[in-house]
C-alpha cells in the first residue's frame, strides 16, 4: 500500500504567488503556463500545449498505464476591475497577517498550486498508476476554445482520464465545508418580440412590442418551473435586461427585447425549456423569437467510489463531514461530466471575482494536504 511521506514538500505560498503574478486575464496566459509547463517537465510530465484559437492550454501527464487521476482547472482570471480600488496591487500576490491577496488567489491559482504541491511530492515516491493536468485560459470567457476543445483532442489521440477533480472554489467559509457533486444546468437567451414602429400619436398605424414583451415575461415568471429534487433546488428564471433601443418619446418602437437566465435542475432540460418557451411565444399576436445562448445541462456525479475517496480525505485531513452539494454556477465540470466521472473540491468562494480577491495561507497548506490524501486514497483503492 502507497503511504504519503510527509517529508517531500513543495511550498504551496510561493508556489501560488508565483502563478498570481502572471497577469493571465482571459484569454491570455502571459507566461503562467510556460511556468507550469516548465515546473511539470522538470519532474518527469510528459506535456502538450494544445492552442485552439486564441487560447492556448496545456495537458501534462506522468506515467503512461494503470489508472489516470486528472486534475482539472484554469488559469485565467477575470479582470482586475479598478485596480486603483484594491489594498494591494491584484497582481502583487501580497500576503498580509497570514492572508494572501491578489487576482486568481480564490478562483482558480490558489487551486493549481494545490495540484502541483501535491502530486510532484506523490510522483517521488513509487506507486501505480498517472497523473495528469489540465489546464485551460478559457474558463472565465467563452468556454469554447479550452476544456471542450481539449477534452476533443484527448478523445481523437485515444487519451484516457479515469476520473477527474476539478479545482473550482467550492466551500462557503472553510476548506471542508462542501464538495460539489452535480451542477445547475445554465440556459441563458434573448427574447425579441417584433412590432411595426409609428409615431406615438398615430397608435392604429403602429403595433408596440413593449406591453406584450411584458406581458410574455410576467407569464413565463409567474408559475414555478419545478419544486427542485433532493440533490437540487428548484429551477429559476430571471430577468437580466430589458432593452428597446429608442432614444426619444414619440417613435412607437419597432422591437423590444429582454435577457434571462434560468438555471436549471436534472428535470429540466434546454431542448425542453426553449420548447416552453416558444410554446407561450406563440400565444402573443406579434412575432416572438427565442435567441438561445450556448448553454449547459444539469448532471450529478453517480460515481461513489469517487464521491468516497473525496468525502473521505476532506473527512481524515478536516475532520468535518462535508456537505455534498451542487449549489453555485457552471464550472469546465459540465463538458468533463462527458468524458469521465467528475468531482469538484477547492478553497473557499467567498471573495471569487471580488476586489481584493484573497485567501488565509493556512487554507492553501490545507488544500494540498486534502489533495494528497486523495491521491493516497485512489491509488490505494486502486492497488487493492
């Protein structure tokens, strides 16, 4: 049986502030996989840098048999907002009283630097089986030209992930809180309704497209979609924008147009909901298009042997049982979800996103002693 030797150590602070201090806003990597990249060959990965587009990833993997651990993430980040507004400069990666700031400490760097604070100690010591990485600069934009593309390209080249943790921010205020095991379908779409425009004292010669957009909103807003399930809350739908385009007060608009979301759970589905939606559309006396944005189905992990070796090293190295949840927004764990049993576990979500983005040092050293336990949980179980 593999036993995780305490004594082989990589430094997850340093290694973090290193990654914060490239300033990899999507879809740029300004040098943070090059880092990676580096760092990974050094310790025997085998790596390939996959470029789709304009976003560049980077898939690593040790060893070539037996059962492959994948961890999955990102390195971009999100825009540093005002900078002006922040404590310390976003890219400083400044540590202060025992909490480190900067953009990506959160969401998601603090994470990869866990993956790499664990595994490159694991590899040294010998044990059955690979481990892999993927990364993307993709996740914070379009999502179109990073995981989906690489997970494409591992598909063609006949490469196999057995199970993959993605390193999303997940817990609410500590390290152990909440693993997530499914995710909220996400269906965003424009709503159009077409009218003939007039002038406003002419009303017989126009048709006003803005009272039946806001009767067809209150309509698909009024009755619930569902009362949820026992892993997911109930579906919601909510208005984002409302938008007609008219700079003056006596033009009788010739379209009025509306966005929304819903976020949806494993009794929903897009084809189903856009067909509700078209359904009451064609009720309306004016022309009503649904648009639909690319969008993303509600899943749920039925994996227990990984759901276990999760659950179980959060339990050993937190000593807290915790909450198995699918709460929050989508994550690159929708298009894994398709290719291999997925599960996702990070640091704590608090200030994602958020000026003066941070995170205590202690819950760092944290993640990677839950990610090792992983690691030795897995592989165990796979030896046996």
């Amino acid at each position: 049986m593999w036993q995780w030797c305490g004594r082989l150590k990589m430094d997850v602070i340093h290694l973090t502030q290193q990654l914060i201090q490239f300033p990899s806003i999507t879809p740029l990597e300004s040098g943070c996989l090059d880092f990676i990249e580096t760092l990974l060959k050094e310790k025997g990965f085998t790596c390939r840098r996959l470029p789709f587009g304009e976003v560049d990833n980077l898939y690593a993997r040790f060893g070539t048999s037996g059962l492959n651990f994948c961890f999955a993430g990102h390195v971009d980040v999100v825009s540093d907002i005002d900078a002006s507004q922040w404590t310390y400069p976003p890219f400083a990666a400044t540590i202060h009283d025992g909490v480190l700031y900067g953009r990506g400490a959160v969401d998601m760097k603090g994470a990869v630097a866990a993956f790499l604070a664990a595994a490159i100690p694991f590899i040294q010591t010998p044990f059955t089986g690979s481990i892999s990485l993927l990364l993307t600069t993709d996740e914070e934009g379009p999502a179109i030209n990073g995981t989906r593309k690489v997970l494409e390209w591992l598909k063609e080249n006949q490469e196999l992930i057995d199970v993959c943790l993605v390193g999303e921010p997940t817990n609410p205020l500590k390290v152990g809180e909440m693993v997530k095991i499914g995710r909220r379908g996400s269906l965003s779409f424009e709503i159009v309704v077409h009218g003939i425009a007039g002038h406003v004292a002419y009303p017989q010669l126009a048709q006003n497209p803005i009272p039946i957009l806001i009767d067809y909103l209150r309509e698909i807003t009024k009755t619930p979609l569902d009362q949820g399930t026992t892993e997911f809350s109930p579906s919601n739908l909510e208005i984002t924008s409302l938008d007609v385009g008219n700079t003056t007060s006596n033009i009788i608009p010739a379209k009025a147009t509306a966005r929304a979301n819903i976020r949806f759970n494993t009794l929903q589905s897009e084809l189903g909901l856009v067909q509700k939606l078209e359904e009451i559309a064609a009720r309306y006396p004016l022309k009503i298009d649904i648009l639909k944005c690319p969008s993303s189905e509600a899943f749920i992990s039925k994996n227990p042997e990984l759901i276990h070796v999760v659950n179980s090293a959060v339990k050993d190295v937190c000593g807290v049982e915790p909450l198995l949840s699918t709460t929050g927004g989508t994550s690159d764990a929708r298009f894994i979800k398709d290719f291999c049993p997925v599960i996702e576990f990070g640091l704590v979500n608090a200030t994602a996103h958020h000026i003066d983005e941070h995170i205590a040092v202690s819950e760092l050293e944290t993640l990677v002693a839950v990610y090792q336990k992983i690691l030795e949980n897995y592989f165990n179980a796979s030896s046996t």
